[in-house]
C-alpha cells in the first residue's frame, strides 16, 4: 500500500513537471513569434521610410537638373 503512495506520488509528480515543461516551452514559442511579428512590422516601416527617402533623393536630383537648366538658359 505504501509502495503505491509512492508510484502515484511519482506519477502525479510526473505528469505535472510535464504539463509544467511544455507551458512553459509553448509560452517561450509564443513569445517569440510575437517577437518576430513586431520585427517584421519594424522593418516594413524601415523598409518604406527608405523607400520615401530614395524617392525624395530622386525628386531632388530631377528639380536640381530643371533649376541647371534654367539657369543655363538665362
């Protein structure tokens, strides 16, 4: 009787450091996720205030050339 104490102690035991183990490995793979989803927000928001950049360079260049030629011209 005392030896069965002592395997359902050892089971229950058991089966929480399990469920224990896999909670928290499946909350650190969620928290990473979320991590990753936040990065790839970031770098959307990096990516498009680069491309506003380079557009803007663009335009700069194109009104430079205009304000040359005109002031070729005169």
């Amino acid at each position: 009787m005392e030896t069965d104490k002592k395997e359902n102690s050892s089971l229950i035991a058991g089966a929480i450091g399990g469920f224990t183990i896999g909670w928290v490995v499946k909350t650190y793979l969620s928290n990473q996720q979320q991590l990753e989803e936040h990065r790839s927000v970031i770098q959307r928001l990096k990516d498009f205030e680069t491309n506003l950049y380079e557009d803007g360079k663009k335009r700069a260049n194109v009104i430079e050339g205009i304000k040359q030629e005109v002031n070729s011209k005169t």
